[in-house]
C-alpha cells in the first residue's frame, strides 16, 4: 500500500524565509506521526504544506497519492487541517457550522449529528451561536468539523490546546477511532507525554528539517 506522506528533501519557502529545507518523511497509512521540536522548527510548515497550502520550490511531495508539485489543490479534499485558529464561522450556529464542512463531502444528517454528540457540543449547544463559546467549545466544534469531514490524513497543530481534561481524553478517543476506520494522523504538539502515548512513531524536526525518527 502506498504512503499516505512521501516527502523528499522538500523546500517550502514563506516570503524570502525556507520554512522547510530540504525535509524528508514518509509515513504510512494507519499511522498517528508525533511531530516534535522547538518553536519554529518547522512543524506547523510541514502540516501546512500538506494540506496543500505551501507550495513545494524544491524536492518532491506526494500526499494522499496527489503530487504536490504539479496540483496542490487537489489535496484539500482528502485531508482535514486544524490550526492555531479553528476555522468556524462566528455568526453561525455549531451545527450550522459543522453541517457546512459535512456538504463539502457530502455528509448525511446522520453523520453531522453524531459529530456534535461525539465532541460533546449536541443538544442545546448546538443551537448557539460560535462567537458566543468558550475557547474549549469551539475547540470541540471546530473538532466536530474535522470529524464529519472524513478525511484520509488529520493534521492537527497543538489539538488539545484549550480543551479541559474530559475533551482532551474524548479527542484521543476520536483520534484512535479515527485511525480505525482507516484515517491516518500527523500531531504536532508541545505535549509532548500525551501525545506520545497516541502516537505510534515520534519525529524530530528542526531548522525545517526531518533530523530524527523514534519509534
């Protein structure tokens, strides 16, 4: 089966900055891939890049059998992105909001409801607003997003930041279930001990650089 990530010495680059220089890494299907490292090592870079949203200046990049150098759009549909920022619609309701991202893949009804009960934010939550949650909520709704969209490869950037000790405990349990029915999960987090007990290899990247592999 083929690798969900293949990267060859890819550089990325932000303005005149190389944001990734010259970063290798494979990682198969049914994987959960800990991306560890320091402030600006280049995490962040290489799960943008694999949404498709830096473009390759050098090297090759293959993600979700797309080649990133010759259509980097066509990527976006197969992958699931959460960021620092949640990407919600503040004027919307939760489950407008995550009945949004479900039409982008045809999701039934069904599937947007079990999301919202899933990450906790169903019942009367689901009528209200997004601007008027509490960060931990919205955290939740922009992970119920994230579930409803069913994408092949989940990159997430500090996953658990702003989420209380249930919605942490719940998030690994979607991220396991996830994997399960055959997702594949690049982490990238400063949490080092929790995300190291999901995940089932650990990356070092620094100077936009893949520099180590543990298993």
């Amino acid at each position: 089966m083929a690798d969900v990530v293949d990267l060859l010495d890819v550089v990325a680059v932000i303005g005149s900055f190389p944001a990734l220089a010259g970063a290798t890494l494979r990682v198969e299907p049914g994987e959960i891939v800990l991306l560890r490292g320091p402030n600006g090592a280049g995490k962040t870079s290489l799960l943008r890049l694999c949404a498709g949203l830096l473009p390759v200046v050098r090297g090759s990049a293959t993600v979700c059998g797309v080649d990133l150098t010759v259509d980097r759009r066509a990527v976006r549909r197969r992958v699931g992105l959460l960021g620092h920022a949640n990407g919600l619609y503040a004027d919307l309701t939760v489950a407008e909001n995550v009945a949004f991202w479900g039409a982008t893949v045809g999701a039934t009804r069904d599937e947007v409801d079990a999301a919202l009960v899933r990450l906790g934010v169903g019942g009367r939550l689901a009528g209200v607003p997004v601007g008027r949650l509490s960060a931990g909520q919205r955290r939740r709704t922009a992970l119920a997003c994230l579930v409803v969209r069913r994408a092949t490869l989940w990159l997430l950037d500090e996953p658990h930041a702003g989420l209380d000790a249930a919605g942490r405990d719940e998030l690994d349990a979607t991220l396991r279930q996830a994997v399960q029915a055959g997702a594949t999960v690049l982490i990238a987090s400063h949490e080092l001990e929790r995300a190291a007990g999901l995940a089932t290899r650990t990356v070092e990247v620094v100077g936009g650089q893949v520099v180590g592999v543990a298993p």
